[in-house]
C-alpha cells in the first residue's frame, strides 16, 4: 500500500513537472518568431486554446480538491497569456488575433459563472470535467486548424513540433495517473490527446520542414533536449 501511494506521488510529480515543461515549449516557439519577425503561416490560436483551458483546470483542480491540477494550470494560465501577447505583437492579424482572444476570455468567465451558480457540488464538477474534456482536446487538436495547409505544400514546418511531442508525452503520463485515481474527466482528454498528438506527429514524418538545415531544424533539436 505504501509502496503504491509512493508511486502515485512519483507520477504526480513527474507529470507537474513534465506539463510546465510542456508549456514551456511555446517559449520555443516565440523565440523562433522574434527571430523572424514574424510569425509566418503559424496561428497564435494554440497558445489561446490553451489559455482557455488552463483556466477551466484551475477551476476543476479547485473543486475536486486536486492541488495539483491547481499549481500546474496556474503556471499553464501565465505562460500561455505571455505567448499570446508575444504572438499579438508579431503578428500583422493583430485583429483577428485579439478577437479570437476577446471570445476566449468571455467563453471562460461565462462558464465559470455559470457553473458557479449550480446549486449541487457534484452537479457543478461533473459540468465543469464535461467543459474541460471538450477545451483541452481542442487543445490538443488546435495545431492541426493547419492540417490542409500542411499537406497542400508538403512542409509541416507551420505545426509547433515542440508543443506537439511534448503534449504527447504529457498526455501519456495524465492519462496514466487519471487512471490510478479513476478519475474519468482526466483519462478521456489525455486519451483522445495522446492519439491527436501522434497523429500530428505522423505529418512530421510524411512532411518533414524543407528547412532543417535552417531555423526549423534548430527548433527541432533544441526540442529533444525536454
């Protein structure tokens, strides 16, 4: 039992960790934009999504008594708000940028609210698990919104390869732990992340960036070190 309860806590902790280092990745990513100047045929729609639901976790973390649901969002909300200003500045779809944003911001507060007004505390957790499901395989699935363009040029140098393969190894380790704490709102997201993330993973194989001998290459390897 000790030994078990040891593990729990090992997974636990690893998975914070690993999940910072998830969001972190996007540091990759705006690095490679300033470098540019621009954030070329990318959408800052990833790092909005994620905002969102982040967001939603913090407030399901709060009602399942999951502290560490709590902390790893708390980091996920404040990087990802950092990216999407960083996008908005590079960006020259300034507009459209921050109108995706606006609506985020008012989806987000608007489910909390109302969830807040269920009178029934299992009611009001089992509403918010649904909501957070629905935001993080969206999440997980927002790099392919580029999934034609992809395939139309052959090159998968606009995917975020450091989010990709570090959300599906992150999805991995959730899922293994929503699974020991039979908690469902955590296995089905993960579950449905780790197939999404391996399927945006195969276009970097089917089309590989044309520009490994230059900047993507660099944001690959840099990748490999997490």
């Amino acid at each position: 039992m000790h030994n078990a309860q040891g593990f729990i806590s090992l997974l636990e902790i690893t998975a914070v960790i690993t999940t910072i280092l998830q969001y972190l990745s996007g540091a990759l990513i705006c690095l490679k934009y300033v470098k540019k100047k621009s954030t070329g045929d990318s959408s800052g729609f990833p790092f909005i999504c994620g905002f969102l639901s982040c967001g939603y976790w913090i407030h399901y973390g709060i009602l399942s008594s999951e502290n560490s649901v709590v902390l790893v969002n708390i980091v996920g909300v404040c990087l990802f708000f950092i990216y999407t200003l960083i996008y908005y500045v590079i960006t020259v779809n300034k507009k459209s940028h921050v109108k995706q944003f606006l609506f985020i911001v008012l989806a987000l507060f608007g489910i909390i609210l109302y969830d807040n007004s269920l009178m029934d505390t299992q009611q009001s957790q089992k509403f918010m698990g649904i909501v957070c499901c629905i935001v993080t395989v969206c999440f997980f699935a927002a790099p392919l919104i580029n999934l034609l363009h992809v395939i139309r040029i052959k090159n998968s140098e606009s995917l975020p390869f450091p989010m990709i393969i570090m959300s599906f190894l992150v999805s991995i380790q959730w899922l293994v732990y929503g699974i020991i704490i039979s908690d469902t709102f955590i296995q089905l997201p993960n579950f449905l992340g780790c197939i999404l993330s391996m399927l945006q993973l195969c276009l970097f194989v089917c089309y590989p960036p044309k520009s490994f001998n230059g900047q993507g290459y660099k944001l690959v390897e840099q990748s490999v070190v997490f």
